[in-house]
C-alpha cells in the first residue's frame, strides 16, 4: 500500500515559518516586551530605592553630627570621657568604639568555631532528618528578639557565670584578659556581653556556613574519599578550601550583626566607657555605641543627642566597612574559583 508523503514527509517551508514566526511572535511579541521592561523597571527601583535610603541615612548622621562635633571642647575620636552636657561638653568614642570592637571579636571568636561547626555537622555527618531538625533549631535561634537575649544573660547568665569567671581569674589570671586586681569582682562583665552576642550571632554564621558547604560539588567529596582519605581529611582537603571565602563573608557578616547590637548588650553591660583589657571585671565594666545610645538618649540635652548621633554615624561607617569586606571577600574568592 501507498503511503501519502504529504502525510508522512516534512512540512512545507511555509508552514514551518508560519509556526516559528508564531513561537517568535509568542516570545517577544509587545505584551512580552511590555512586560519585561515592567519587570526591569521595578527590580531596577528597589536597587535605587536601597541606595537613596542609604544614602539618605548617611545625610541625616553628618547633618545632626556636625554641631556636636564642632560644639566638642575636646578631641571626639580620642577621648575617652561622655559627658557632652557638661559645660564645656567634654565628649568621645575612643572607649565606645574600643567596647564595641572588643566584644564583638570576643563573640566572634567564641560563636566562629561553634557555628562552623554545627554547620560541618550538617552538611557532612548528621543523618538528613536529623540535619533538617537541627538546621530549623539553629535558625529558630536568629527569631529570638535581642531583648529575650538580653534578659537571659542578666537573670539567668550573670549569676550562674560567677563561679565561672572566677574560676578564669584563680587559674588564667596571668592573662591579662582574666586579670581581676586587687578590687576586682565578677559579675556584668564584658565576656557575659560577648557570651551573649555570641549567641546571636551564632544563626547567622551557621546557616550561610551551611549553604556554603552543600555546594561543594559531590566529586571533590568522593575523590577525597576515593583516594582513601578519612571523613576529617576530606573535609579538611576538599570542603574547607573550597568553602573559605564563603565562610570568611559568613563571620564577617556575623561581626556586623554584632557590632550593631543593642538592647542585649545594655542590660548585661554596666555601660561605664572604658578601654580596659580586663574582661571579666565588672568593676571596671564596658559598654558600646550602640548600647550608649540606647541607653542615654531619651535623657540627653539637644547637644547631648546630638552627640549620641555623632556615634552613631561612626557605628555606621565602621558596620559599613566591615560588610563592604565581607562583600570583597566572597566576590574575590568566588573570581578563583571560577579561574581555578
């Protein structure tokens, strides 16, 4: 029997361009065009709109910072006195911005290690239920608000840690860091702040550290495997040097969040301005910027906001550059990988 080509051939030039010219049209036909400029012209705003509100930010700051700076009758970035109602105003952020740092990196080293631990634990050895479960407990952390935090470490962490921080000053007391005196007590010191924070922080550092060790490719895990390395060794070989930047951008990103925190920090803290090394000695106590201007602003004088906005805008520039690493390391780490 005779087959009928037109039935079984190809089809015709014409209606193959009428059908292509059809999906073309479909494609990118006015209301596609439409749409995407729609499309393009929103996701376009929002990135403005980041921008000017930053930018906007960083206006207000200098605006109200200015005044209180030139009303100063010292030097602002080295003087370690607050007392911007004095007359003449004597005020600094030399020791808020040495609290500030000081606790941050406290926590940062404390929660660095527990963090990228939990996140290994994840990704490598916990079964995927279990990881799953673990993964919700460590994010459930990040929704705690910062004045639960706070709380805690005062009605619960203060008392409790006394026998501890004096355990640190009996037998670490060679160490300036755990060195009590002569007057010295335990009590809201500044390793209760950075255990604290340390807490907080400790969400964020383990969940971008997770992300990042799920994308390790498969095949540098089993050829590290393959080639008879144990579970340690591969991950030390395999996952950790492919994970550095990202892990580098997760710490930092955990420092800001540390260094901008609030609430915690001015209940633990005593909030004396100081530029001691002595960490666990709550007569000599610490605070930061953040916490001072959460605690001595409704309080202050005109001049004295002012001032309390003149540290803020330090806290701004100084969070600022330290995301700003965070962003170059990861964008650089992520260049040698892709060259590599």
């Amino acid at each position: 029997m005779e087959t009928n080509p037109r039935a079984t051939g190809p089809a015709p030039d014409g209606a193959s361009r009428s059908e292509s010219g059809s999906t073309s049209s479909a494609l990118s036909g006015p209301g596609r065009r439409v749409g995407d400029q729609v499309f393009a012209g929103l996701t376009s705003g929002a990135g403005v709109l980041v921008l000017v509100i930053i930018v906007a930010i960083a206006v207000f700051l200098v605006r109200k910072a200015i005044p209180a700076v030139r009303a100063d009758s010292t030097s602002f970035f080295t003087t370690k006195l607050w007392q911007p109602d004095n007359v003449p105003p004597v005020f600094g952020i030399a020791a808020l911005v040495f609290g500030t740092l000081l606790s941050s990196v406290i926590a940062l080293l404390i929660a660095g290690p527990v963090a990228i631990g939990i996140a290994l634990y994840i990704s490598d050895y916990a079964p995927r239920r279990l990881a799953t479960f673990v993964g919700y407990l460590v994010d459930l952390l990040a929704a705690v608000p910062s004045v639960v935090y706070g709380l805690w470490g005062l009605l619960f962490l203060v008392p409790h840690a006394d026998k501890f921080q004096q355990f640190l000053a009996d037998h670490l007391g060679f160490i300036p860091l755990f060195d009590l005196g002569k007057n010295g007590v335990v009590g809201r010191s500044v390793l209760i702040a950075s255990v604290v924070l340390a807490i907080m922080i400790l969400p964020i550092v383990a969940a971008i550290s997770r992300e990042v060790f799920l994308q390790v490719p498969a095949a540098n895990r089993e050829a590290a495997l393959a080639l008879g390395a144990t579970k340690l060794e591969m991950i030390r070989l395999a996952v950790l040097p492919y994970s550095r930047s990202g892990v580098t951008g997760a710490l930092m990103l955990g420092l800001g969040r540390a260094l901008g925190e609030t609430i915690a920090v001015a209940l633990v803290l005593s909030l004396a301005p100081t530029t001691s090394f002595h960490i666990i000695d709550a007569n000599i106590g610490g605070t930061t910027i953040a916490a001072n201007i959460a605690a001595q602003y409704q309080a202050a004088e005109p001049l004295g906001q002012q001032a309390l906005i003149a540290s803020g805008l330090v806290l701004f520039v100084i969070t600022f550059a330290v995301n700003g690493l965070a962003r170059y390391v990861v964008s650089r780490g992520g260049r040698r990988m892709v060259s590599s």
